[in-house]
C-alpha cells in the first residue's frame, strides 16, 4: 500500500493495468480466452490488458485515481456481458465488473474527504450522488480495471477491520439490502420473509435484518443449503411448492401455515426477483403488511433467446394488493447512509457477509466466473484479489 499522504503520478504507474474483459463476436484468434456458455450463447473473456488512465489532478478536481485491490461480478455483471457477446463490434473488448475495493493513488485539487493510501470501495448512491454534476448509482460497469478516475463523491472509506476479500464484493449487496431492511416496518418479535434465499440480495437482507429483533423466514427451491442458512441466522427455511399455474407458492408450507394461523401473516417480504415470487409474497403478507422488491430475475432472455417463465399476473397481484391493503416497495440500492450504516455495522461486527470462495491468480478465471455466475452450489460472494 502506498504511504498516506504521498499522491502518485502517472510516472509512478505501469502504463497498462489488468482488466476480467469480455469479447464482441469474431474474438481474434491470436488471443487467449475462456468460453462461458450461458443459455447457448456464447461468452468470451479473458483477464486482459488494458491502458492506465492519465490523471490530471487540476484538470480532474473532484476524481481521484485508484488501484484496485479486487472485485467481483454481480447477477447484473451477466447482462452486461450477453449483451456485450451479443452486440459489440467484432474484436471489441470490455472491461466488466460493478463491485471493488481500491487503494487512492492520487487525489484531485479540490478533494479533500480522501488521501491517497486511503481504502475505498464504491458508494452507488441512488437516484442522488450527493453532488451536482455526478450521476446517481454504480459508478462503473468496469469494476475490474486495476487502475481507474472516479468522482470522490462515488467513494467510501473503509475502516481497517473490513478485509479486501469482503470489501471487494460488498457495495451493491449491503446499500441495497440496508434500504430494504429501512423500507421494513415491523415491529420487535414479529416474522418477515426472504425469498430466493441463495441470492446474495437474500444473503445481504438476512445480515441486515439480523440486527432487530426479528424472526426470520427464508424461501429457497434448493435443499442444499437450510442447514447453513440456519447457521446464518434464519428461523425457518421454507421449500416453495408450483402450483398449477407455474408459479411457486408458500402458503402450504407448514411453517408458513404456522405464521399465517398466529400472526395472520408475515408482517413483510424481502423480494429480490419479483417475476418470480411477488405473488406468493403477496398471498403470505398480513393485512397492510410491506413488500419490498429490488428486481427481477429474467434478465436476459431477451438476448439468448430462451423461452420466458411464467410471471405473476398483474391483476392476482393487484387483487392481493387492493383487498388486504399492503404496501409495495420498489427499491433500486440505497443512499450514503445506507452503506455507511452497513460499513459502520459490519466493523462492530453487527454486520456479517459469507465469502463463498476468494480467487488470487488470473488462471482460474473460467472457476470465478463460473461460480459468480452458474455454480449451483454457490452460497455467498465470489470475489477476485489483486497481489
């Protein structure tokens, strides 16, 4: 790490960075990729090399100049990179990435919140960046460049206690999961319910929501995972059942029948794929109780081709809804405060994220992409560290 205080020049730094990129159509042949198939199409990346920024710091004010320590990919990260493998220029190559920690190299005039040898990660602030000018939520949809300019409105500091294996991959996952955790309106004792409980959206909301004093229900279609789950902090894990229309439903669940007898229902749901399980979090939700959605999990069929599941239909979702008074929350990350409470909670040791493996060397690139993104048995982050 560089010394605190000390800013480094262009002079100082290797004129090309690492970079995980992923390749337009026609990858030319002299190049040394790995395929990721995902629904037939095709993906080719490569831990590549790409051009270190020039930084200015009287040109560039309010930027500051990083090294990246690590990264990791995102459910996003995949829909970026079809669509790069789908639509880019033959020969074309992108850096992908949402999510890193970094080291401040060199800071511009007027910053002064940061110094270099400061440890950063993202701040994805959204709809606001808390700076006129600066776009509101994920800085970069290049994550993965070693060296990079980014607005020191768009940056965190971390404290010594967070690892850069945990830094690496925490941004996205703890400010939106924190917000959701905001959004919930339930009181001391009573049951709130996450669904898609593998998903590290699920994973993130089960840690926020550990801090109260709540039970926690987690809805999962693997059997793999309960007992770690439970090791998490989950009370009941529930196995959706489909119904006859194609969609999974919990109220037969015995554990869900148990909260629906006693307290009339859960007093809110934390959603991370609406497409998949709005209306069975609907049907499970007391009278006025939250539900609380970030996204949707067909995010790509429109690029691969593939066949799409059945949705909830809106007006099942609306009659739920209208009838028992309930309270839809739609949530895209969160706001500064929300990831300064998840930083500030996880060096208490309140706040607490599974690493599901941590890679160091760029030839097991095709392993980390594949259990970012397809490892069925994957529980937790996948981050990727910089020596």
């Amino acid at each position: 790490m560089g010394a605190r205080g000390r800013s480094m020049t262009n002079s100082d730094l290797p004129e090309i960075g690492r970079a995980l990129v992923v390749y337009g159509p026609g990858v030319p042949g002299d190049v040394d990729t790995f395929e990721y198939e995902f629904e037939s199409v095709a993906v080719h990346c490569a831990f590549g090399m790409v051009p270190t920024p020039r930084f200015d710091p009287q040109a560039e004010p309010r930027s500051v100049l990083l090294r990246k320590r690590g990264f990791s990919l995102n459910y996003r990260d995949r829909g970026i990179a079809l669509q790069i493998a789908k639509h880019q220029s033959e020969g074309d190559f992108f850096p992908i990435g949402s999510d890193f920690v970094a080291e401040v190299l060199a800071c511009g005039s007027d910053v002064a919140e940061l110094s270099p040898g400061d440890r950063v990660i993202p701040d994805s602030a959204y709809p606001n960046s808390r700076e006129l000018g600066v776009r509101g939520g994920i800085p970069v949809n290049s994550a993965s460049r070693e060296f990079q300019v980014i607005p020191a409105v768009k940056l965190m500091r971390i404290p010594p206690a967070m690892s850069n294996a945990v830094a690496a991959g925490f941004t996205i996952g703890a400010q939106t999961a924190m917000a959701m955790e905001r959004r919930v309106d339930a009181p001391a004792g009573d049951a709130v319910l996450v669904t898609s409980a593998r998903s590290n959206t699920a994973l993130f909301s089960i840690a926020a929501l550990r801090r109260r004093n709540l039970q926690i229900h987690a809805a999962t279609r693997s059997d793999q995972c309960a007992d770690r789950l439970r090791e998490l902090g989950v009370d009941a894990v529930l196995q959706p059942q489909v119904g006859a229309d194609g969609l999974p439903h919990f109220a037969s669940n015995p554990e869900c029948q148990r909260v629906l007898s006693e307290r009339g229902g859960y007093a809110a749901v934390i959603d991370p794929f609406f497409d998949i399980y709005m209306l069975a979090s609907l049907e499970v939700l007391k009278t006025s109780g939250a539900y609380v959605t970030c996204g949707r999990a067909d995010q790509s069929s429109h690029l691969t081709g593939a066949q799409k599941r059945s949705e909830p239909p809106i007006s099942a979702v609306m009659s739920q809804a209208l009838t028992r008074n309930l309270v839809i929350h739609g949530n895209c990350l969160g706001s500064t405060q929300d990831l300064a409470r998840a930083v500030a909670d996880h060096a208490a040791g309140l706040f607490r994220i599974p690493l599901d493996r941590v890679f160091d060397d760029p030839a097991d690139a095709q392993e980390f992409v594949h259990r970012s993104w397809s490892a069925p048995d994957r529980l937790g982050k996948v981050v990727f560290l910089y020596d």
